[in-house]
C-alpha cells in the first residue's frame, strides 16, 4: 500500500517545469560546487528568490538538486587540480589528484561520476522508503555520541596518514587546537584570539581548506617546472562514460563508500565531511598488496566519492521527518521549506504527502540527470588539466582569494586562507599530513561540544554514563576495532620493508 | 646541518608550542580549556616518539641543503606578490590588480610564452566578471579602476 501510494507520485516529477528545476539546479550546483571557496549552501540560498515563482514541489527539487550537484561538483577540482570545491570532496583531491597527474584524469572523473551518481540515487531511494522508520535513528544520538562520533572520525587520521602515524596524529591534533580559535560559544571567553578580530568569529573551514589545499597547490605548481603541465598529456580521451566493467572491478570499494555515506548522513551535522574519511580509512584497511593509496588509487577514489554522494538523500532525513537540519545545507532547504509554508515532520508526510514525495522523486531525478550534464562539464573541466603549470599556479591562487572574498565579503578570510596556504605548503613538504588538520578542523567543534555537553550531563563521569548507552557502545568498539587494524596493518609495512631492504 | 637536527629541531617546536597553548589555555572558564589541553598534551607527548626516532636514527652524512637559486625560490616570490596583491584588489580594484597578478606571476613562475597567458586572462577574467557580477551579485573590491 504504502509503496503503490509512493510510487503513484513518480509522474508528477515528468513535467517540463520539474525538468528544468532539476536542470537549473544541477548546473548551478555543478559549477559552484567546483569553483573553491563557493559552497552548496550559498548556491541554494541564492536560488531561494528564483523559487518564488515556482510551486513549493517544484522550488523544493530546485533546492536538493542543486544540493545533490554542488556536492559533487567539488570533485571536479579535487580531482583534476586537488583544489576541493567543497569540505565534503577533499579526501577525494588524495587519489583523485594523483590518478590526474599519472594521466588517468579521464578514468578518475568516470569513476568519480558513477560512484556518485549511482551513491545520490541510491540514497534518494532510501530518503523516499525508510526516512519515516531512519529518522529515529537520529533520535539516539545524544552529546555521548556525538563525541564518540568525532572520536572514531579522528581515529581515521591514523589510517590517512601516509609514512608517520605520529606526524598523522599530531597533524590532526593540531586541527583539533586551532577548532577552538575564536569567541567560545559556551563562555564568550575569546581563546587564542590575541585581540586580532580577524580571529573572533573563529577559523572558518573554507579558508582553511581552500588554503591547505588550493592555495598550498598553487605555491606546489609555482615551485615547478613552468612548462609542460599537470597530467603530462597533450590531448585528452572522449571516452568518458563509465564502463560497467571497469566500475564492477571496483564493486567492494564503492559499496562500502555507499554504506559509509547511507549511514553517516542519517546522523545530525556528521555529512559528506567526515563520511568520507571513514569510507577512505575503511578502504585503506582493506588495502591488499599491489594497491597504491596515496599514490592514485581507483579504489580509495570510489570510497569517497561513493560516500560523500551517499549521504546526500540520507542526511534530508532527519530535516524533513524531525525538523532537524543535519547540516547547512539541509537548514538552508529547511528555511526555503518554511518559506513555502510547509511545516516539516510527519505531518508533512500526511498533509502534503504529494509535495514531499514528489520532492524526494526529484531528488533521484536529479541524480540521474547530474550523469549527463556532470559528464559534459567534468570533461571540459578536465581541459585545465592541459594548461601549462607556470599559468596554471597563478590561476589557482587568483581563484583561491576570490572564492574565499565572494563567500565571506571578509577580507580577513583571506589572510587566514593564505596563512594555511603557506602552512599547507611546508606541512605537505614536510610530510605532515593536510588532511589531518582539516579533519580535526572539522571534528573539533563536535567534539567539544559533545564532550562538554557529556560533562554536564554525566555529572562529570563520562565513563560510566558512556557504559550505560548501547549506541556508544557500539561506537567505541569501532574506535577500537580501527585503531588495531590500523596498527597491525602499520606494524606488518614495516616488516615488509625491513624484510625488503634486508633482500636488497 | 644534519637532518636529524632539523628534526630534533622540528620536535622541540611542537613541544614549545604546545606548552605555550597549554599555558595560554589555563584561564579559560567553563571547561574551555579541556580541548586545547588535551590537544596540547598529547602533542607533547607525541613529539618525544619524534624527538627519539631523530636521534635514533641520526645519520651525520645527510645534510639539509640549502639552494638559494632562483628556480628553486620562485613560489617565494609569488607568494610576495600575492602579499603585495591583497591591499591592491581595495586601491586599485579587484579586476585590475588581478589582470596583473596572473601576467606578473605567470613570468615570475618561468612562463615566456605569452600566448598561454594571453588565452588564459582572455578566457578567464571575463568570465570571473561575469560569474562572481552579474550572477552571483557577489561585492568584489573596486579602487580607483574596477
């Protein structure tokens, strides 16, 4: 009953004024999720005016197909210029930019697009069938796990760092100190402000990623040889469209960045961010002998790509069952829901049941017409990759600076995105890991929140409350189970390199 | 200098580093402390497995070497210009200083040619006009040009 009732809606989504919100909103998602320092919530926000003129139905798949697009737009320069569009793509710029530079752009955008493509449908599936029975599940997670939760995305560190664990850990340690930065929210103490007011509100994600990885590869590509460029190829291949053969080579990778995404993006303010570092460190635990990560893997590519799509339908669950965003860009749809007169929540599914399904309908039609127009302009973006480095450097810092002024008006935001430019730059040399910082970056606000919330209420015996939670449980034997994959797998590379230089 | 100094060098930073924020982050109210003491802490700790592994492994023959040629300093150079760029985009405008940042820093970077710079400002400036004005309505600074 309730799947005919379901699937009695797919034919209100086949209408030209559906098709061209879907269109509008993949294409715009599509390149403001490219450019770094432009993000999903600002094209969503920005095409809140152009939905007055739509019906509700219509401006809402607007919305979320801008949402599903933005989000994987930004793997278009992660990829092809390790220049993350978005929070969500930069474990994606690791693989991704090294199968580029090998000369496998084309194969890297292939894979890129079926894992998200296929990862935003299957997630919009779930959003249309379980989001009544899923969204309880975001009703167990209390401060308790929510810092467990931050604690097992750290825990991905130790597996993302390539060579030292220990300058892996510090790196992220180091995220994790500077997330605290700016007017604290529980006191309003300013901490490690040093009166600059530049620092008050805190250091952003965006200049930071954009400087540790966009501006930090800008500077890498000035540092070069100015002629020749980045893939070492003179043309590219029209032989863009995923075969399903080279993608079934892939299957386990992709499933388990599917898995990752479907499950993280259910949780309130987890997302794409922390997703697909879970799925990379999963992949990089089930690594076999041969595979290359760190060094352009397919397989670590498809895990996060799988991933950060995947949580795109799972994370509209809770906003539109409970009226709890699970990030900015579920809260900005939530204020455009609000705008149209709908109230979300289970009233919602009994009320209006033909808008929110028709919503969510248009949510996977736009995941399959993001194949096509992704296809198109990942391939014209790829043309980038042709450019000679000694332009190419320049370009990337110009549109590092931009990205971050348009998005924040703030021209401290620039100083600080060049600050962690330069950071980034002596970190990578040095063989600190980048990812790290920005993992704690992004952790860090959760995890304090969390652990100060947990303090509160465990009476200050985190322990023993943690005890009494069986969801916390659970997340702290993954913790575990993690960490000693991690160091058995640590362990066994350097008696195998021990092993090897002994041979030699 | 050998490298393990400069990596013995590189641990005693992190160490002091982090007993500064230690230190800073006393006064904090309201449990404000606990993260940047726990971080710190335990970036201390970890600098010792760093400061060991230098000295372990101390190899007199390996040198840090300096080059101070041109080629190998010139993101340096850029990045001064980049500094220089910033306060420019408010005098002079956003437009303006950018078209003399992607020429200047193309040269300082090695680009001779000018054809691949020419193509690259043609194409791409008025297309950052017309994406970041007209579409996104974005306030990109204006000086004395655009």
């Amino acid at each position: 009953m309730f799947i005919e009732e379901t699937f009695s809606y797919l034919g209100n989504i086949i209408t030209i004024e559906n098709f061209l919100a879907m269109l509008l909103g993949v294409t715009i998602g599509l390149v403001i999720g490219a450019i770094p320092g432009l993000s999903p919530p600002m094209a969503i926000a920005l095409l809140i005016p152009i939905s007055f003129e739509f019906n509700p139905a219509t401006a809402l798949i607007l919305m979320v197909s801008c949402y599903a697009a933005g989000i994987y737009g930004g793997s278009f320069s992660a990829i092809l210029l390790r220049t993350p569009g978005t929070s969500a793509s930069a474990a994606s710029a690791i693989e991704g930019y090294e199968l580029t530079r090998t000369g496998q752009a084309v194969m890297a955008i292939k894979v890129s697009t079926f894992a998200s493509v296929v990862g935003g449908i299957i997630s919009g599936f779930v959003l249309l069938f379980l989001s009544r029975s899923l969204a309880q599940v975001a009703l167990w997670f209390g401060p308790a796990e929510y810092f467990l939760i931050a604690m097992l995305g750290l825990t991905a560190i130790a597996s993302v760092s390539f060579g030292s664990v220990t300058k892996g850990l510090i790196s992220g340690l180091f995220g994790l100190c500077i997330s605290t930065v700016g007017v604290d929210q529980f006191s309003s103490f300013p901490r490690f402000t040093f009166d600059w007011i530049g620092l008050q509100a805190g250091i952003g994600i965006l200049p930071a990623i954009i400087g540790l990885f966009a501006f930090a590869q800008g500077l890498e590509l000035c540092a070069g040889q100015a002629h020749g460029n980045i893939s070492g190829l003179k043309t590219l291949s029209w032989n863009i469209w995923p075969r399903l053969s080279e993608m079934w080579q892939i299957k386990w990778s992709l499933m388990r960045g599917w898995i990752c995404g479907l499950v993280v993006g259910i949780i309130p303010a987890a997302g794409g961010s922390i997703a697909q570092w879970i799925a990379y460190a999963w992949e990089i635990r089930r690594a076999k002998p041969g595979d290359n990560f760190g060094k352009g893997e397919v397989k670590g590519l498809a895990a996060t790509e799988g991933s950060n799509n995947g949580v795109t339908g799972t994370s509209l669950i809770p906003m539109f069952v409970l009226g709890i965003p699970g990030g900015i860009s579920a809260a900005v749809i939530l204020g455009a829901l609000s705008i149209h007169g709908l109230q979300p929540g289970l009233r919602l599914f009994k009320n209006n049941p033909e808008v929110i399904y028709t919503i969510m309908w248009g949510f996977i039609g736009a995941n399959v017409i993001m194949a096509f127009v992704a296809i198109i302009m990942a391939r014209t973006f790829a043309y980038l990759t042709l450019v000679p480095r000694g332009v190419l450097g320049p370009l990337i810092i110009l549109f590092s600076i931009v990205g971050v002024y348009a998005g924040s008006n703030n021209v401290y935001d620039i100083w600080i995105m060049i600050a962690f430019g330069v950071l980034g730059y002596f970190m990578e040399k040095y063989n600190f890991s980048t990812a790290g910082v920005l993992l704690g970056l992004v952790l860090g606000p959760i995890a304090e929140e969390g652990l100060r919330n947990l303090l509160i209420i465990s009476d200050a015996a985190p322990v023993s409350f943690i005890m009494g939670r069986p969801v916390s449980l659970v997340i702290v034997f993954c913790i575990v189970v993690i960490l000693s994959f991690t160091f058995t797998r640590k362990r066994k590379e350097k008696a195998q390199t021990e092993g090897k230089s002994v041979d030699d | 200098m050998p490298i393990y100094i400069g990596k013995a060098i590189t641990a005693l930073s992190i160490i002091a580093i982090s007993a500064y924020i230690w230190i800073a982050s006393e006064e904090f109210p309201a449990n404000g402390h606990q993260v940047p003491q726990f971080t710190s802490g335990m970036a201390m700790f970890l600098s010792l497995f760093l400061l060991f592994d230098a000295f372990c492994t101390r190899d007199n023959s390996k040198k840090i070497e300096v080059d101070i040629s041109y080629a190998s300093n010139k993101q340096f150079l850029m990045f001064a210009l980049v500094l220089v760029y910033v306060p420019a985009m408010f005098w002079i405008g956003y437009f303006t200083s950018s078209f003399l940042l992607l020429i200047l820093g193309s040269l300082i970077v090695g680009v001779r040619s000018f054809k691949p710079i020419a193509i690259t400002v043609i194409i791409s400036l008025p297309l950052m006009y017309a994406f970041f004005e007209f579409f996104l309505h974005a306030q990109l600074p204006q000086g004395w040009l655009i």
